[in-house]
C-alpha cells in the first residue's frame, strides 16, 4: 500500500521540468505545472520521467561498460605485449643457449685434438729418444763417440770446470770458484774428432 507522505518525481510534458508529486496529486490523476501553468496527466509525467531515468541510467550503464571494455582491451593489449616480449627474449634466450652450446662443443674438439696432437708429439719424441739413446749405447758399446760417432776416443782426467767456477762465483761470491772443482780428478773419455766429454758408461749426450 502506497504511503500518503510519499513523493513521486514526474516531468512536465509541456515544458519538460521536473516536479515533485504527493499522494494527493497522484490520486486526482493531474496537475497544474508550477512552471508553465499548463494541466498534465499524472500518470503521463510520471512514465515520462520514470522513462528518461531508465534511459538515463542505461545509458550510465552503457557508458560502464565502455569503460569496462575499454580497460579489458587495454589490459589484453598489454598481456598481449608481454606475452609477445616474453616470447622473443625465449626465443633470443634459446637462440643464445645454443650459440653458447654450439661454441662449447667446438671448443671440447679443439681440445681434444690439441690433446691427440700433444700426445702424438710426445709419443713421436719419445720413440727418437729412445732410438738415439740406443743408438748412443751402440756406439759406446764399439768404443766410438757417443756424440759424433768417431773412434778417436781417449781416457784422462778432469779438470778444473771454468763455467761451473765462474757461474757459481757470480751467484754466491768467490766462495763460489771452490765448486768448480768438484769432480776434478776422475776419468772422463774425450773425443779427438768433435772434443766432447762424458764419463764411462755415461752414454747421455747434452
């Protein structure tokens, strides 16, 4: 039941203001405009009014949910873009991890073949090593030159050493000419052909 105390807003249909209606200007069905003096249908005004705040408020509605797209779109157009930044710094993280990967296993081949090479080298010197030590002991076995190869091999005895004098007298002072003359004394075998020295049996050539 509709309370007496209570107001309506209506529109004037002649000059369009808005006026207020109580329960008694409802119940007589119409009403004299304050503004332009002119007769309106009660229930008219009020559906007129009723319509334009419908209207008003749909188009509040509408104006919302603009808003709400437009945001929505805004945020999906960001999305989009870091979606996209994210997709392109993996693929340049991706493209990175395999250059790098790529390099390391050049690198590890590399250092394989340096290490076969390396080995190949010393296997190589090795072998001469042991060809020319044996060669040595042959020509010592015959009573030839180790160095030279020549059979013009005699015996005496060792003298004072000038280079092992004169070098340790630079390092440690003039007590250092005293060590050239360790070793003085013993039996060394001289070549006549190419004057190397070495001791008997000593087959290493320097």
């Amino acid at each position: 039941m509709v309370q007496k105390e209570k107001q309506f807003p209506a529109r004037c249909l002649h000059c369009n203001e808005e006026v207020i209606l109580d329960f008694s200007t409802l119940e007589a069905r119409r009403f004299k405009c304050p503004f332009c003096q002119q007769v309106c249908d009660t229930q008219q005004s009020i559906r007129k009014r009723f319509f334009e705040q419908q209207l008003q408020n749909q188009e509040k509605s509408r104006a919302v949910e603009e808003k709400r797209s437009k945001r929505a779109e805004k945020i999906r157009t960001i999305e989009e873009c870091t979606a996209e930044l994210f997709h392109s710094a993996r693929e340049r993280y991706r493209a990175y991890a395999a250059e790098q990967k790529r390099k390391t296993e050049l690198q590890k081949q590399k250092d394989q073949e340096l290490r076969k090479r390396r080995a190949k080298e010393y296997e190589r010197k090795r072998e001469l090593e042991e060809k020319l030590e044996a060669e040595q002991r042959k020509r010592m076995q015959r009573g030839l030159c180790p160095k030279c190869g020549a059979d013009a091999v005699g015996l005496t005895k060792a003298g004072y050493d000038d280079q092992a004098g004169l070098g340790c007298c630079m390092l440690a002072g003039p007590a250092g000419l005293l060590l050239g003359a360790v070793g003085s004394g013993e039996t060394v075998c001289v070549c006549k052909a190419c004057g190397h020295q070495y001791k008997p049996g000593d087959h290493k050539v320097e």
